[in-house]
C-alpha cells in the first residue's frame, strides 16, 4: 500500500480563524506573482538574444513580446487585491488558477524558444570549428525535442511554427484574463504580512517548563556591570524561528526578583511590524508613567521626553517582536537612549538574526535551540490534563507521549496540542489525533502556522517560491546547500533582476542566507572555514510548508502492497519514497506539468523508454541511490531538464550519447557509480552545464573527454582530474573555464614531458579568481631523475588566483613551495604530503602569508630538519595568524632547525603568536619541541603528541628534559593519555575529586 501525503482543501475552517489566513490562497498570489516575475526575464533574455545572435525564430517576434509584456505587467499591478479577495470570491479564485495555468505554459513554451537559440548556437560554433560531433548522427535528433524524433530542416521549421503558434495562443489566452480583472474592480492593497492580525505580548509570563539554562545566562548578563566595547546600553538579542520561546524566556529574566531589584525601570514594548520610531517612543514615554498627550505629536519631542525620562536611570528595555533590519530607524531610536545609567540593558527578540547583526551585537546574541520531550511534555500535561481523573490520565500517557514527538521541541506545539486534546475524552478521539498529520488538526493553521506565516509573507516572492520547494525532501533530510542551490536554479527560481553580474549561484547563495537568517533552517554542519554546508529543517516548519503546497507537491511512501495510484493531473513536485526493488512504479501519461521526480530510500532497477517519453515539462531528475543498470536513449529528448542526479546507482556502466542532446542541462550528478568509468565523449555540447559531480570514490576516477574543454559555463567539477599527457585531457584544456569556483583537484598521471611546464601555463589557473581551494598531484616517478625538475616546472606554472584560500600539494619535487606561494594573500589552509624527495621544510618560506591559520605536513619522509631560516635584527612577526600546526608520518625527522637567539625574549622575532593547537604523530626520531614554545606562543591551548617515542620519552611524568618547554600548556595528550586538563595535571585533578568525595 502506499501512505499518500496530498495536501487537500481547507476551506470548512475558515471560521475558525476569522482572518484571510489561508495558505492555500496565499500560495497561488505567490505562484502567480513568482512565475509573472520569471516569464518577463524569459521574454527579456530572449529578446536579448535574438537580437545578439541574429536571429529570428518566431513570427512578429517584437509584437508578442510586446503584447505578452502589456497583458503579464497588467495582471501584476492587482495581484495583491485578487490574493486577498480569493479567500471569499470563487471567481478571483478561478481567476487566479487560470492565470497560473497559462503562465506555467508560457514559461514551458519560451523555454522551447530558449532551447532553439541554443542549438543554434552550438550548431554555429560547431561550423566555425569544423569539427561537428558524432552525436548529430545519432538516433536523438540534437536539433528537435522528444515530440518531434525527426531530422531535417523541415522538420524545425514545422517545430519553430509549433512555437509561434503556441505563443499566439498564449498570448490571446493571457488577454482574456488581462480583460477579465476589469470585472473585479481589483484595487491596490497592502502587503500580505498586513492581513494577518499580530499577537500582542505583555511582561506577564505563565507557568514554563525548561529554559533555565538560557534564563540564568540571561540573567547573568543583565546583572553584570561591564558592557562589551563600551556599548551603553549593552542590547542582547534573542533570536529564533516563531514559537519557540523567545518572547517567554524575556518574561522570564524580566520577572526574575534579582533582575528587578537590579534596575530602577522596567520597560516592555511589543514593536512587531511594521517598525515606527514614534510609536515605539511612544510606548516606551507611557511604560515610564508620562501622559502621552502632553507631548506634541512628533518626532523630536517625544525622542526628547524619552532622552529626559531615563537620564540617570539604569532601564531595562523590552523590544518584543522586531522585525525590521533598517539601520537608521534603530539608529534613531538608539540615541536618546544612552542617556541612562551604566549598566542599562536592551533585550530584542527577532525571529531574524540580520536584527542582530544590525544592531551590533552579534557576540551577544541567544540563538534558542528547540526544547526536550521531557519539557514538552510537561507543558503539554499541564493544559492536557487538567481536572483529568489519575486513571483517565495513566491510559492516556502512553498515547499523549507520542503525541507530544510531533512537537519536535517546539513549545507553541506543545502548547496547542495541549489545548486540542483537553477537550478530548475517549481513548479513541487521541489515537485519531496520533494518526493525523500536524497540517490536519484544526487549531494548528491559527495558533502555529499563523505566526510561522508572519516569516513567510517577509519573504520576497522568489525567496517564497525556494523555500517551498523545500518541502520535496523528507522530513529530517540533511539538505547540502549546495545541492538545494543547485535545485532552485533547475527550476527556474534564480533570477537575476537588475544586477546582471551577479551568477545564478551567487544568487542562490543569498537566498539560503537569507532562509537560515530568518531561522527556516536548523542543526547546522560547517567546514573548516565557518561556511554552512549541511542543515534541516524543523519538522513543524516541514508541515507548515507541505500545508503551503497542498495543490502543488505529492509525496508518495511504498509500505508494501501492490495496487497502483494516479497522479493529480497538474502535480508540480513529485516526492518517492521507499520505492521496492522494481521497475519504475508510475506512469506520467496525465501529469503534463510535472516538474520535479526526485526518490528517497528507493531500490528502483530500471526505466523504461515510455516512461522517459512521458516526462515532457521535467526540470529535475533525482533517481540518486537506486538500483539502476542503464539509462533509456530517451534521456536526450527532455529538453527542459536541468538537473540530472544520477548518483550512486552503482550497478550502472554507461551513460548514453543522447545524454549530451541535453543543451539545457545545468548539473550533473555521477559521483559514487563505481562501475562508469567514462563521460560521453560529447560532453562538450552541454553549454549550459554549470555542475558536474563525478567523484565516483574509486581509483582510477573518472575518464573526462577531451571536448569538455567547451564547457566554458562549468563551474563545479568535483572530480579528480586526471591529466594523461598527449593522448587524454591535458592541462591546457582548462584554459576557458575561468568560471570554475570551490575546488579544484589536479592529478598528473604517467611520465612528464619537457614541454608540461608550457602546457601547465596554458591551464590558465591565475585567472580561475572564483577557486578556493585546489588539490595538486603528481605520480611517483622513482626511477626517473629528472622527473623532480620537470614537477618543479609545472607546478611554478600553475600558479593560482590570490582568492586561493586552501591548498595542498603532493610532489616529487626537492622544493616544497612552488615560487608563486608567496602571493597567495587569502590562503587560510596548507598542506604538504607525500612530497618524497624533498630533505628539509623551510617553514619561513610560508611566515609572511597573514591569512594562514592551519599548516600540516604528512608523509615526507626523507627529511631530517624543520626550520625557519630566520635571524634579524628588526622586528618580524612569521605566521601572525597561524592557529593549528601539524605534523604527521615524518619518519625521518630529527630536529628543528632555527637560530637560538630566536627562542630568548629579547628576540624581536616572534613566532606564531596566536598558535592554539600544535600536533605532532608518527614521527618515530623527533628528539626535541621547539625552543620558542614557551616564550613564543601565549594562545597555545592544545599540545598532540602520539606514537613518537623519543619525544613522547622526554615528557614522561611531567619531568623530562622537555616538559619545561610544555608545562604552560592547557590541555596536554601523549600517546593518547591526558596529562593535563584545563590547565590542571590529571593527577591533581584526582586528588581534588578525592577530597570532595563525601565518602
């Protein structure tokens, strides 16, 4: 059987809220205002082109731009007034479902058009090189989509009137509702965020449950005297996503006795949105006992009376609820504000953390995280349970506990299914409840998706439109930023509006800043450099916006059984799960606006060629992590598909020819097929390729052709490349893809001719200014001498953009650094392994680059000393930021190598100051620490000494003659034994717990 999640009409609740509160609603003025905004950069792209390339593929193309422009522009003005009026008028309703009909079309139909210019494109370069593919002779026509498997010059035009058609019809359809929205009397109206009716909020708080961690924190910091930085009043920000407790854990610290006693006034003000210096002065005048109507109404004066009430007091200032990033209005309000006591203190709560950021005080900022089951549970059985009988309440525990999960930590949940379950008395009426989804109880759209909508309608349209896509991955999905990035621009939500400049990516990357600002996404994963690369999403955030797409996405859960289900005819989004070790298990005959297939947990074998062929509208292709053998020839006639995931499907072999007729493809996911072992050989006609993932996690990678040199759009490519001399790819093939960002990894594989330095140079990787971090790697060439003369040559030529921010290098070359290291100003991160050849490491080669923060060292195993070459007269600061220092399998290392008037204080050399974590394992003959340890180095936290015996001798039982250089070190492990903690010997710290054991 299959558990089916559509998210069906809601309208029989609409009394229950009062307010023009649906989603339902909302969600087609978002579709159809988003989908309005990217049909008009189509037309515009479009007529860019035509006019760049030359080229005329529609009939009075100028005068259907200009009328569908006319009619999309006019719809646009009054879209506000129909989203409001749909909640009551079943007309502006249809109006609005018709209107996103012939836009989904229209985008369907430009994009055709698009599709065209582009092979006309490639068809023309293709003349100028001379050097037409193969591919063109293949089955799949490169010039004509799926509908139309023909060839020929008839044929095109026969699909070029197609279009035009098309377009017309559109375009008179389009009218009609252009027409049509003079019968309503649309009008200009407010913004959606100005329907929804804002919860007011007081100082009084209720009985709570958790928080008492982040209420002492709190606390702590209002009672302390000292502001950071001078700030006066010091502001503490409290920011999370809608309900989660922020506005309760101010009325917590601000009823707290100690926090009253600690100020002479007490403010609370409830600012919301939209955000108004006057009013708020206004509040924050009345909270101090003045008659507001005393005061002139404007501006100054009460910013002057507010300036006058609080000299000489130490306040406590409540902003509940502020929304508003702008700088000046916060600004204004700030000054009159320092005329308090020392000591006056400003807590804001925001659900958006660029609020804090605003208003200067990241550093004190409380990100609340969500609350324990057990806490949830006891605030949902003191509402639940009230005036229940012991045994009513004993038989009802092991239910409301399960219930209480769906709450996912959030306390308005917990709060609200409290209250939803108080008034049910059978056993029954709670199962019912357990087995519902969350969007499906009744008191969930007005008392938790309400607030959560007040965060959604902040959002622009096009922000909008990403966030709901998020819905096509499960619940407690790990989303990779990357990969969702890579999702929206497939599906057309990347527009560029304005700034030309600024790449799909660049977009993409704002949005998800601008989502995980505004507390959407959760349970962050860094990298080493701070950057987010994995998240989720909250559960409840999760229904909220499955409860938004209820028309739009369908997600369908294999629980065994073998009946068949038909799809909605205008699904958008379809989501499978836990699809059987089969065949396929759907047919598309009906969907023909389908959009998106993407399979989680699924065992999917094979697709069949009538499948492919019923997939016309498809613009995301996601069968990651089946069981697929072969991939239909078919494939090359979706014409719109962006995104193609075919990663680790790892029975599959081959990718077919026809996979490069795909002139729309943006990304490309192989990585973990361990069995393919080459790319179609033209993969160079993929123009619009931006992401090509296919680290297959085997040795040898992934062949690349030679053609993929015309990828000049490649941006991504996650793979090894393997540069095999005269017969493979060489290096200069890289030469055009000046817009390759990320990473880089470079292998040089066989022997090395004279003429890889001049080849190398060709790459062009200075010019690469988007690559952060690159991967350098050579083959070992034991019997060949002069091999290390020729790697030294190569990588001086490959020199790098300064953007660089982390390199590694593994070379047979007797010079570690190639001559270019020291411009790399960016570079955070160095690694140096397997570089076999080479004796000595000069570390003051690297001293001068002031980004370096991490430097490791592995496996060089011919050298003896590590030295810094350094002995002046004049004061010089080597690796001012340097904070992690490694080294690892230097099996020959002796000693350090530096002048010893550099370890005295009196040196003006300075080494490392700002050396946390200093790591040394496997390095079997190290004798000695370096000299300026003890001197050098106050900030060194963390000392790593493993299997080296000699070294690991001279610091047993803290007496050794090199425990003098280390004893000022906190947190000290040899051989992975803990000597010292926190600054305290693990033997002491024995002997304190033992004196504080009562027994």
């Amino acid at each position: 059987m299959y558990i089916i999640y559509v998210w069906t009409h809601f309208s029989l609740l609409a009394p229950l809220i009062g307010l023009p509160f649906f989603p339902l609603q909302g969600d087609q003025f978002l579709m159809a205002e988003a989908l309005i905004s990217v049909v008009l950069e189509q037309l515009a792209s479009i007529t860019r082109q035509q006019v760049q390339q030359q080229v005329k593929l529609v009939v009075d193309v100028k005068k259907e731009v200009a009328n569908l422009n006319d009619n999309f522009r006019a719809i646009k003005a009054v879209l506000k007034d129909a989203e409001e009026r749909q909640v009551k008028e079943d007309s502006v309703k249809l109006w609005l479902d018709n209107l996103k009909d012939v836009s989904n079309e229209m985008e369907d139909v430009l994009d055709d058009w698009n599709t065209e210019i582009l092979k006309l494109q490639i068809e023309k370069q293709e003349k100028e090189d001379g050097n037409a593919l193969d591919t063109t002779k293949k089955k799949v026509c490169l010039c004509i989509p799926s509908t139309f498997f023909c060839s020929g010059q008839v044929s095109r035009l026969i699909f070029r009137r197609d279009i035009a058609q098309k377009i017309k019809d559109l375009n008179e359809r389009l009218a009609t509702i252009a027409n049509m929205r003079q019968n309503f009397n649309f009008q200009y109206t407010k913004s959606g965020t100005e329907l929804i009716e804002r919860q007011k909020t007081t100082s009084f708080v209720d009985q709570t449950f958790g928080r008492v961690d982040e209420k002492e924190f709190l606390v702590r910091m209002l009672l302390s005297e000292s502001n950071p930085e001078g700030q006066s009043p010091l502001v503490i920000p409290i920011v999370g996503m809608g309900g989660i407790g922020k506005t309760t854990l101010a009325q917590l610290a601000y009823n707290d006795e100690k926090v009253k006693a600690n100020f002479t006034k007490r403010i609370w003000v409830c600012v919301s949105d939209p955000f108004d210096e006057l009013n708020t002065a206004k509040a924050i005048i009345g909270a101090l006992g003045v008659d507001v109507n005393s005061i002139s109404n404007n501006l100054e004066a009460f910013f002057q009376s507010v300036h006058k009430s609080i000299k000489g007091e130490k306040f406590l200032l409540v902003l509940d609820d502020v929304w508003n990033p702008d700088y000046t209005k916060w600004e204004n309000l700030k000054l009159p504000l320092q005329n308090g006591a020392v000591g006056s203190k400003i807590i804001v709560t925001t659900r958006k953390e660029e609020v804090a950021r605003m208003m200067g005080a990241p550093d004190n900022t409380i990100k609340l995280e969500v609350l324990s089951d057990e806490n949830c549970w006891s605030l949902f059985t003191r509402i639940a349970f009230t005036n229940r009988k012991q045994d009513e309440c004993q038989i009802l525990e092991p239910i409301g506990r399960e219930i209480v999960k769906k709450c996912k930590g959030l306390p308005l949940v917990a709060k609200t299914l409290g209250g939803l379950m108080r008034c049910k008395k059978a056993k029954k009426e709670w199962q019912d409840v357990l087995s519902s989804e969350i969007w499906e109880l009744d008191r969930m759209e007005q008392q938790v998706f309400q607030p959560l909508l007040l965060s959604y309608y902040d959002l622009t349209p096009m922000i909008k439109r990403c966030l709901l896509y998020c819905v096509t991955f499960p619940k407690d999905h790990i989303i990779k930023r990357k990969v969702l990035i890579e999702l929206w621009m497939s599906q057309g939500f990347l527009v560029s509006v304005g700034n030309k400049e600024k790449t799909m990516t660049d977009i993409g990357e704002s949005y998800f800043d601008n989502l995980v600002m505004r507390s959407f996404f959760q349970n962050f994963e860094e990298d080493e450099f701070g950057d987010i690369i994995r998240c989720q999403m909250h559960d409840i955030v999760h229904d909220f916006l499955q409860y938004l797409t209820k028309n739009e996405c369908l997600i369908v859960e294999f629980k065994g059984g073998e009946e068949r289900i038909e799809l909605p005819n205008k699904l958008g989004h379809l989501t499978i799960m836990f699809a059987p070790e089969e065949p396929f298990p759907f047919s598309f005959d009906h969907c023909q606006r389908l959009r998106t297939i993407t399979t989680f947990n699924c065992k999917i074998t094979s697709l069949s060629r009538e499948l492919i062929l019923q997939l016309k509208c498809v613009r995301t292709l996601n069968l990651s992590d089946n069981d697929i053998k072969k991939v239909p020839d078919e494939v090359g006639g979706l014409v719109h598909l962006r995104y193609l995931d075919l990663s680790y499907n790892e029975r599959l072999k081959k990718l077919p020819d026809s996979l490069c007729n795909l002139v729309n493809l943006q990304t490309l996911r192989v990585d973990g097929c361990m069995r393919l072992k080459k790319l179609p050989e033209a993969m160079g006609k993929l123009t619009s390729l931006q992401h090509l993932h296919a680290d297959i996690q085997k040795w040898p990678p992934l062949k690349l052709p030679k053609s993929i040199a015309r990828l000049k759009s490649l941006r991504t490519l996650d793979l090894t490349v393997v540069i095999e001399g005269e017969e493979g790819l060489r290096l200069s093939d890289l030469r055009d893809m000046d817009e390759l960002q990320g990473k880089l990894w470079i292998r040089l594989q066989g022997k090395l001719k004279d003429s890889a330095a001049s080849d190398a140079e060709k790459a062009k990787l200075v010019n690469k200014k988007h690559l952060l971090h690159l991967r350098l790697g050579f083959e070992w060439m034991e019997s060949e001498v002069n091999q290390s003369t020729i790697q030294e040559a190569v990588l001086n030529a490959l020199q790098p953009n300064s953007n660089l921010e982390s390199l590694r290098i593994s070379s047979s070359c007797s010079t570690l650094c190639p001559n270019w290291t020291s411009s790399l100003i960016n570079l955070k991160s160095v690694t140096f392994s397997y570089c076999d050849v080479c004796k000595y490491v000069p570390l003051s080669v690297l001293g001068d680059l002031g980004s370096l923060e991490r430097l490791r060292f592995e496996y060089i195993g011919e050298v003896k000393k590590v030295g810094f070459e350094y002995s002046l007269d004049h004061q010089v600061i080597l690796f001012p930021n340097l904070k992690q220092l490694e080294f690892e399998g230097m099996r020959e290392w002796e000693e350090w190598d530096h002048d010893e008037n550099d370890a005295t204080s009196s040196s003006p050399t300075r080494f490392m100051p700002r050396l946390s974590t200093l790591s040394i394992e496997w390095c079997d003959k190290l004798k000695t620490l370096p000299d300026f340890l003890p001197r050098k180095t106050p900030l060194l936290q963390n000392l790593i000494i493993y299997n080296c015996p000699i070294l690991s001798q001279s610091c047993k039982d803290r007496q050794g003659p090199e425990w003098s250089k280390i004893s000022h070190i906190p947190n000290i492990k040899i051989d992975l034994k803990t000597e010292q903690k926190d600054g305290v010997s693990i033997e002491q710290e024995e002997e304190i717990d033992e004196e504080s054991d009562p027994n």
